[in-house]
C-alpha cells in the first residue's frame, strides 16, 4: 500500500519504486551493462574524438568501430601493448550509429575535403584586409549598385554522378550505361549586385570554331577558342572590351562600375588595366584562397549552375541522345542557365559573401570557428560533492576522492585496505600514462599543422585584397618595357654571337686552305 501511495503521489509506477527500494538496477543500468564499452570508456572515447575535431582532425564515423574494439583489447594489455592471440568480439555494423546518439554533443555530418590554404585559420586575416579595402570602396555613393563578379566556371560535357532510381525489385544491376565524354568547356560569366546577369563568354577547348557548335540560337552570346581550353590575355582583354564594357555603360550613365575578380594573372594585365581606367572601371582584386568565402558566383551561383547543366543531360539522355558533344553543349548550357541565374540566386550570392548587404561577420563567423585550436579541456576545481557524484577525470579529483575514501574506511580490515591501496596506485598510473600521451599528442598535432602549413605554402608571393589604380598601370607598364627590352638585348646578343661564329669559321677555312696552298 505504501508503494501505490507513494505511486500516486509522484507519478513513478509502484513497480519502479518497489525495484529501487530493494536495490535492482534500472533498465538504463541494465542497457549500460549490456553495452560494448563501459559508460567511463565511452566518455574517454567522446573525449577524445571532440579533442581530434578541436585540432582540425574530425574522425570518420567508419574508424569508431576499430577504436572501440582497440578500448576493449587493451583491457587485458599492458600500456600499449597487445596480445594479438587475443580474440575480442568486434562491435556491430551499426555501433557507430548508437554511440553518437547515445551521446548528444556529438553529430555526424559530412565535410568536404579542402585545401589547407583555404582553410578558415589561415585566410582570416586575408579576409579581414579585404572587407577594410572593399567597405571604402562600396561607401562612395557614386558607385550604388553598379558592383559586379565576373569568374570563370569548367563545365564538363557529359559527365553523371551516381542517382537515386526506381527499378524492378528483381533487378540486380548496380550500374547504368550513360554517355561519357570529359571535354571541359570554359565560361566567363558576370553576376551584378543587384540580381541581372551578362551574356557570357563560351571558350572552346580548340583552334578553330565551327558551326556545328552553334546551331542553338544564343543571342548576345560570345564565343572563342584557346589551344589550352582556359582563358588567356587576349580572351580577357575581349571579355571587357566587347561582353562587359557595351552592356554595362549605358546603365552606368558615367558613374564608376566596382568589378570583382580573383587574381588570375589575365585579369590583370597591362591592356585589361588601361582600359579599364579609361573607363572607369575600378578592379577589385581578391586575396588569394578566398574565392570559395569572398566570390559571390563560387558562393551561390555555380553550384546549382552545374546542378542544372547535369539534370539537362539526365533529360537529354532519357530523351534518346546516344553521344553529347560541342553541338549539344549551347543548348543544354542555356537552359541551365536560366533555371540557376534567377535574381534570388543571385542576391543571395552575395548576401553569403558578405558583400550586400554589407555583414563582414557574415563569413568572419565562419573563419573563426576553426581559428583556434584546443587540446585539453577546462576542469573546475573538484569539491567534496562533485566527488560524490561524479566519476573524477583528473589526477587532483581523484586524489581527493581517495582521501574521502580513506576516512570512510577507519573500520575496515588489512586486506580490504591493501586491495584499496593497489586499486589506488594503478588508477594514479593510469592517469600518469593518459597525461604521457596527451601531451604526447599535443606535440605531434603541432608538428604537423606546422609541417602542413609549411608545405602548402610554397615560395610564391601571395596575392592580397587590392584596388587597381593608375599606378599599377605606370608600374605595369614599366615591367612590360623591361621585359622587352631584355628580350631585345638577348636577341642582339644571339645575333652577335652567331656573326661571331661565322667570322670565326670563315677564318678557319682561310687559314686551313692557307696553310695547304689552294
């Protein structure tokens, strides 16, 4: 009767409370027992996987199941060492899946690999100095909207990634036939701030142009050709000259056009620069390894672009087309274009680079997420009821538990004293060696961060945040006659030296025919 009572008036079922009071365990005990690894082993091993995503490493979901199965050989082992006679029981295929939802300040999600010279931690600053050179720039109220990024984006002709269908359940095959063909096709496209587009600049990777490759009217469309299949100086030069500078102009009416690009050597050359400031078109350039933070069309434009392009080849291929080539490729590019070039896109864009409306901390925030990095976690001072309660993670909290111990256990024979004092000597061993390799850890992280970074760099000068001006023209210009007239000096001097030559041969032969009497 005392347990409905109590039921009743706490609303835990009597059997419940009749289990606790008779000390049975819980179902979530139980569950715990039954478990792969101890409740303390699973925290040591969330521990340590938050401590590899502090330091830039975050371990796959796949090598959860291999360290666990490393905790529970090393039960019976010595330090690092194992007995490879011993056979453990290997965790389930789905282990993975229970720990990390067993555990809350864990998820699983998926990261894309990127270069360490694009890493957060290492363009901050980059990042930073850009937003100080561009804010003045987008302050002056004479420029208004007329900001725009201009990029070039490789499409590949019919290349399909693998797709989610329905088949027949009796269906076995893992792989459907498409057509392949990884010719790359370069665009030059422009996006303003303001939502509109321009007519891109399409770059065959050939010699020549043909006509075949045209048939789809595409008006206001522009067109070349490069042996190399990218851009050069000379496509560069015609993109402002003829795409941007004529459908530009007219809605400028005189004010100044802001243009946004990376620092690829083409865009800035002597003749893009003097046209440019006769124009006045003011060259924003981009710090180098930030394209993929600080370019609106890298930001939100090109990936549902080639999103487009590929689900136009999905259709042309249900639709019967055995082989797609440069004759298909205007046609499917056009309407990938208008399905991914839509002024929501576009705002967006360059709303996520932080550009308009202007929010550094729109892609600050992420740069600081990985800008610093921590090995070891901060501990509170141990007291006497956290003791109480909780399992101590550290040699002091420990040390302060066994002390508690110690004066709870007055009464208690020899041998249970003596087994105390070994259970105590062991877990400070334990802790002794933990401290070991986490500080060994630490070094090696270091160590190759900075090997990491070392090697990534290189010994090229990187390109910063810049506004071109009238100087880099004259100082351009200067590079130019420099270089030709070494290229001259060195022709004169091939030249003199092959006269040389030939006067040195001509008085050979003379004194040889000489010296024999002809």
């Amino acid at each position: 009767h005392t347990y409905a009572i109590q039921s009743i008036s706490t609303g835990i079922p009597a059997s419940t409370l009749w289990r606790r009071a008779n000390n049975r365990p819980s179902i979530a005990d139980k569950a715990a027992n039954q478990q792969y690894l101890t409740p303390q082993e699973e925290q040591a091993l969330v521990e340590y996987v938050l401590r590899l995503a502090d330091n830039g490493y975050p371990l796959s979901v796949k090598f959860l199941r291999s360290l666990a199965l490393i905790i529970v050989r090393q039960r019976s082992s010595n330090f690092q060492i194992t007995d490879p006679s011993l056979k453990v029981r290997t965790p389930g295929k789905n282990w993975p899946q229970g720990f990390y939802r067993r555990h809350p300040q864990l998820k699983a999600r998926r990261l894309r690999a990127i270069d360490w010279k694009r890493d957060g931690r290492h363009i901050e600053d980059k990042v930073r100095h850009w937003f100080d050179i561009i804010g003045r720039e987008l302050a002056n109220p004479a420029i208004l909207l007329e900001v725009y990024n201009m990029d070039e984006t490789g499409v590949l002709l019919s290349v399909l990634n693998s797709l989610k269908v329905l088949v027949s359940k009796d269906d076995l095959r893992k792989h459907r036939g498409t057509t392949m063909k990884r010719t790359l096709v370069m665009a030059i496209e422009c996006i303003s701030a303001d939502g509109r587009f321009l007519h891109p600049l399409i770059i065959w990777p050939a010699a020549t142009h043909r006509s075949s490759w045209t048939t789809h009217p595409t008006p206001g469309w522009h067109f070349s050709c490069s042996k190399t299949g990218y851009t050069n100086t000379e496509i560069s030069l015609y993109w402002v000259e003829h795409v941007f500078d004529p459908q530009t102009r007219d809605r400028a009416g005189g004010r100044p056009r802001l243009l946004i690009c990376d620092g690829f050597g083409t865009h800035e050359s002597l003749e893009v620069m003097k046209f440019c400031f006769a124009n006045r078109i003011i060259l924003c350039r981009l710090p180098s390894h930030t394209s993929h933070k600080l370019q609106p069309c890298d930001v939100g434009v090109f990936s549902p672009l080639k999103t487009a392009y590929r689900a136009q080849i999905e259709q042309a291929c249900r639709a019967g087309v055995s082989t797609i080539g440069k004759p298909h490729f205007t046609y499917l590019y056009d309407s990938a274009r208008k399905e991914a070039f839509t002024p929501r896109n576009i705002r967006s864009a360059w709303s996520r680079s932080g550009l308009f409306p202007f929010d550094p901390s729109r892609v600050l925030r992420e740069c600081q997420a990985s800008s610093e990095i921590q090995t070891t976690t901060p501990v509170e001072a141990p007291t006497v009821s956290s003791n109480i309660c909780h399992t101590p993670n550290t040699s002091d909290s420990f040390a302060l538990l066994r002390s508690e111990v110690e004066q709870d256990t007055q009464n208690l024979d020899g041998v249970c004293k003596r087994r105390l004092q070994t259970l105590s000597c062991a877990t400070e061993r334990v802790f002794a060696e933990r401290a070991l390799l986490l500080e060994e850890n630490r070094i090696l992280f270091e160590q190759n961060n900075e090997k990491t970074c070392r090697q990534s760099s290189g010994l090229t000068v990187l390109g910063h945040a810049k506004v071109m001006s009238y100087e880099d023209i004259v100082e351009a210009q200067k590079k130019r006659d420099m270089t030709v007239t070494e290229q001259a000096t060195r022709e004169k001097r091939s030249k003199l030296g092959a006269s040389c030559f030939r006067n040195r041969r001509r008085s050979a032969r003379r004194s040889r025919r000489f010296k024999h009497g002809i």
